[in-house]
C-alpha cells in the first residue's frame, strides 16, 4: 500500500497505516504541540480551503477585506511543512509589506524550524522577527544563523563525550572551543554514541521490569534526571534530544565543508531551504539565476494575486528549469500545487499607460481573468476585522458576507468609540478661505480644508487618550497625503504640546491595501470631479481598512450623487454629516457601542476652524496640568 503522491517514493513513511480485518486504515502523524495555531477558530470555508491547498493542482481562494487570506495561507504553509518533508514551498507577494507580515505569522507559530526559512530580495531588512529568533532571514544572515548554531550543537557533542569519559577539557581547542566538527561528531556518534543506545533499547527490551536509569548510558549528561525517578518513555524522549542534535549537525555538514560565502548561499537556496519568500518583482529579477543554480520546488503560494498583472503571476511558476531551459536534458518541473489568493473586488495592478489599462486590458489580473472565466474557486464568507455596521459599508460586493462570533462578543467591538458620538461618520467639508481642491502642479491634488480637519481630529483624539498608533490617516491623492504630512510636521511638531506624536500611517488608499488599523480618517480630496475614487474597488479598500472607526471627509454633494458609490454613500449619510463629539469623555470610554447620547452632551462641529479653534483650547488646558 502506497499512501502519497505516486511519484513521492518517502511518502509513505509519514503516514501511520493500520492493518484491520475491514482493511487498511492511515492516519498522519499528529502536528508538533509547540504551534501556537490559530487564534481564532477557522471557519468551515477557511478549512474547505486550507484542504484544497493540500490537494495537488490549481486553488483560487477570494478573500474580502477581514476573512482572514493570511492566516488560511499561513495554515497551507505550515501543513505542507508538515505533511511533505521533502517538498519545497515559494511564498510569492505583490508588495514586501505583505511578504513580510506572512513570513511573520509563519514564523510566530513557532513549529516551522527557522533553518529552513529564507527571504529573498531587499525588503527582508524590514522583516521584524516575531519569533525567539535575532536572525534576519537573507540568505547570509541564514549562513551566520547556521554557523552559530553548529557551535551551540558541537559543544553539546563536546559535553556528551565528556560526560561519557571519551575526551577531557584539555582536548578543546583554543578559547575553549569544541574539539569536533560535523564530520567527527557524526563518527562520534556511529561508533559511541549509537552503539550505547542500541545496548541500551536491547537490554529494555530483553528484560522491561530492570532499572531504567541505573541502565540509561546518558545520566551524567542530563544531570536533571540524577535527583527524580526515570521512566522508559523518558529515556527515549532523552535518546531522541540527542539524536536530533547529530541529525542537525548532518545537514550542517555541506556548510562547513564549502568556503566562499557565495558557495554558501547558493547551497542554502537550493538544498536546504523549504519555505522561500520573495516578490513576484524580484523573481523576475533572479529568474535566470534561480534555473542555472538548478533552483527547484514543489508548490507555490501567491499572496495578493489579484494586484498582480498576468505576467508578474506568470515569472514565479517558471522560476525552476523546464524542457523550454535545456533541450537537451529531459527535465519536467516538479510543481505540484499553485495556490492563488487574493481579492478581485479590491485594487487591480497598476497600469499608468491608459492604451494599455482600458483597450488591452492589461490592467485585469491573472487572478480576475480565472474568476471571470468560471474557474472553481472558494470564496470565504465570514470577516472578523471590523465593527459590524462598518462592515456593512462593503460587504454588499460580496456574496453573503457575514460577521465571525467574536465582532459581536468582543468587548473592543461592545464598547462605543471614545469622544465620539458614532462609530463612522461622513464629515461634510466646505471650502476652506475660499478654497476646495486645488492642483499645484499636474495631478497632484489637494485640498487644504480636509487637511487641516484631518489632522485636527487626530489631534483631538490624542489629546483624550487614544494610543497614536492605533490611528491612521487616510487618502486618494499623494498630492493630499504630502500635504498632510507637512501639517502634522507643523503642529505636532518641536515645541508644540503634541511634539512627536504621529499616527500609525499617513497614507494613500492605494498603498494602504493590505493594511489596517483601529481608526481611520479618510479624505476624498476632489470637489470638483469624483475622480478615480468612482472605481468602486478604489471605495471598497479605503472603507475596509479601519476596525473600530472610520470617519470620512468630503464634499457630500459631489460624492453623493455618484451612481457607482451610491451603496455606501448611502449608508455614510444616515449619520449626521457634521462631525459630533462626546463632551467630556476620555479614552477608553465605558459607554457602549449602542448607547444613546444624551443630545445635551454632544458638540456639533459646524467647520475646520471650530475643530482647529477646539482642538487649540484643548492643548493649552493640557499644558496648564503638566
């Protein structure tokens, strides 16, 4: 009986197979306790597609803003991790920021061995390991990780051959280095070491009731054991820790052996690494090196798919040597699995040239054209990031979205937003001096009103205690987003009450994709003309990224008129279009979420000035009680 892919001769030493009078019965080995998992339960959908990332073939799984894409993702990795020793994964992403935050929760869940880890291309210097780990994970920050490891592992070899009288702290070397190296501690072990386990295992087994630990030939080295009593199945949990320090060092071997650093890397890449990460950017860009160091691997998993144009997603499945790279060696790639994830009704590729973007349609996905042509995909059904009636705004896109348990139990979600009378609101903005959007040069849209009021509201919000960080601003034009930065460097900037203080992001929508934070202030900018706001994907990403709040600035009766955004504006104007503040409250509030304010108790801000006027008065009461 072969359980396994057909073509895999060690696939059948990882399943557990059961002969029983009804026939065969295989189960697979249970996965490694020390994961920390999901923590929050998957959904039926979400394991539907976790299953088809397991299965050999093409999965295409559409993931709306909050569904949890990530986690699923992080889940098929560290399966196939599990499931297939001998396989090799390709992570592949549109930006670093996305690569980064998967190869983080890859590495949190801490039952994926960091050795065999590798990031490739410039963004990894923005990779923050979340793991017990203080290695980058370049490919020469993976050759130090190793070589320091090999010494942790050689002066535990060193130890273990002391404790059992075979070397003496004389033979070190200088500094008190280990005496072995990977090639002596493996004879070290085939001639003492295993030969003392065998003894050992023949002797429990020839008589099971005698002295586990006056036998165990290791006592000495775990020096734990010498004052507790030892049973069989400690010792073999003991056998095995030394085991897998000489089975380490064996992989560690070819390391040792080779000398330049290049050698190195390049054996890293090709022999040892199973989950590789890169962009689909720099595939294109290392392609040709990747086929010539013979680079192979068995499934590949495509992140933000739908941002992607269809040659972009197109390089990274042709990153390993094929019968086109050498017809004269009969070759057949060895991919087994392509799993595409990402979302059609959010932001498509960027494509500046307009012949090309609306005549070719070059602007349309790989992912996009797959779904529009019927192909099965699995689309997950339930958001747990955001408010429910914030998720409302979008979820109209999509079909039958709903909300995860934890949006209406959680008590971040009960507890109503501090100093603010609503949850999201549509802030109508009038011209400022006489101004709405003006154009310094071509294209690059501002609106100094909806700056000002931006930046204003943050201010306010820290000023009653919300964390800086938990907010970002939000906005449709860079033009805006510059100006908004010059703003904040003006009034939370050197010698004012808020010197320092900036938010989680100052963004464009476009950039912010993937992203997202507790509360969101978003400006419109246009006053004249909606702009490419009217792409109703544009819509859907910059209302799906707050949790807790959204608050949008804009001209109402330009964006209220448009027919395409007419779903969500519509939802925006059944709130008050003049920002309402709670008087008096701090962050963080224990006034509820459907909580009625009483109206003697909100202030109504009629425009930028009376915020800027409010927010002015607040910082100087704040300065008085320092």
């Amino acid at each position: 009986v072969v359980i396994g892919h057909q073509d895999d001769a060690t696939a059948r030493k990882y399943y557990r197979v059961k002969v029983t009078g009804d026939g065969v019965e295989a189960t697979s080995y249970k996965s490694p306790t020390m994961s920390s998992g999901n923590p929050i339960r998957f959904t039926p959908v979400q394991v539907q597609a976790i299953r088809s990332g397991l299965c050999p073939g093409l999965t295409t799984l559409i993931g709306p803003p909050g569904t949890g894409k990530t986690d699923v993702a992080c889940q098929i990795i560290a399966n196939l991790y599990h499931s297939f020793p001998t396989q090799r994964t390709v992570i592949v992403t549109h930006s670093n920021a996305a690569l980064n935050d998967l190869f983080d929760k890859v590495m949190a869940r801490g039952d994926v061995d960091e050795r065999y880890m590798l990031r490739l291309g410039a963004g990894e210097r923005n990779l923050s390991a979340t793991s017990s780990s203080s290695h980058d994970f370049t490919k020469a920050g993976r050759v130090a990780h190793i070589l320091s490891r090999r010494n942790e592992l050689l002066e535990k070899v060193q130890q273990l051959s002391e404790y059992l009288n075979l070397s003496s702290a004389a033979e070190r070397g200088a500094d008190g280095a280990p005496s072995y190296t990977c090639e002596t501690a493996e004879y070290f072990f085939f001639h003492h070491v295993k030969k003392r386990i065998e003894q050992f295992e023949a002797g429990m087994k020839k008589d099971p009731n005698a002295n586990v630990k006056g036998s165990f030939p290791f006592i000495k080295y775990f020096p734990e054991l010498l004052a507790t009593s030892m049973t069989l199945e400690d010792a073999t949990t003991r056998i095995k820790e030394i085991r897998a320090v000489f089975d380490e060092l064996a992989e560690f071997r070819p390391i040792e052996l080779l000398r330049s650093q290049r050698q190195r890397t390049d054996y890293l890449l090709t022999k040892q690494a199973r989950i590789v990460a890169m962009t689909c950017t720099h595939a294109a860009i290392a392609r040709a090196r990747l086929v010539e160091l013979g680079f192979h691997y068995d499934n590949i998993i495509v992140e933000e798919a739908g941002q992607m144009l269809d040659i972009e997603t197109f390089v990274p499945l042709l990153i390993q040597g094929g019968e086109s790279d050498d017809s004269s060696v009969s070759s057949h790639s060895r991919l087994k699995r392509v799993c595409l994830i990402g979302d059609h009704n959010q932001l498509p590729p960027v494509v500046k040239n307009i012949s090309f973007s609306k005549f070719s349609h070059y602007d349309q996905s790989l992912f996009a054209r797959l779904i529009k042509l019927g192909v099965p995909s699995i689309e997950l059904n339930k958001q747990g990031r955001a408010r429910a009636d914030i998720a409302r705004l979008y979820s109209w896109r999509y079909d039958d979205l709903g909300d995860l348990d934890h949006v209406s139990e959680k008590e971040e979600f009960q507890k109503a937003n501090s100093g603010l009378a609503h949850t999201f609101q549509l802030i109508n903005v009038d011209d400022f001096e006489g101004r709405g959007e003006s154009t310094p040069t071509a294209y690059f849209y501002q609106n100094v009103g909806e700056a000002e009021y931006s930046v204003a509201l943050f201010q306010y919000l820290v000023l009653i205690g919300y964390p800086p960080e938990k907010i970002s601003i939000l906005t449709t034009y860079n033009g805006q987003k510059e100006l908004i930065m010059d703003i904040l460097s003006q009034r939370c900037g050197a010698g004012t009450p808020l010197a320092g203080i900036k938010p989680g992001a100052v963004s464009t929508v476009d950039q912010y994709q993937g992203q997202q934070n507790n509360f969101i202030i978003l400006s419109l900018v246009r006053t004249k003309n909606v702009g490419h706001l009217r792409d109703i994907r544009r819509l859907v990403v910059a209302v799906s990224r707050a949790r807790l709040g959204l608050y949008v600035l804009c001209r109402k009766d330009l964006f209220c008129h448009c027919h395409e955004l007419r779903r969500t504006l519509d939802q925006l104007t059944t709130k008050p279009t003049k920002l309402q503040l709670v008087k008096g409250e701090s962050f963080p509030t224990e006034r509820m979420a459907d909580d009625k304010v009483d109206k003697h108790n909100i202030h109504e801000i009629n425009d930028v000035t009376e915020m800027g006027e409010l927010v002015h008065s607040m910082q100087q009461d704040y300065l008085s009680n320092q």
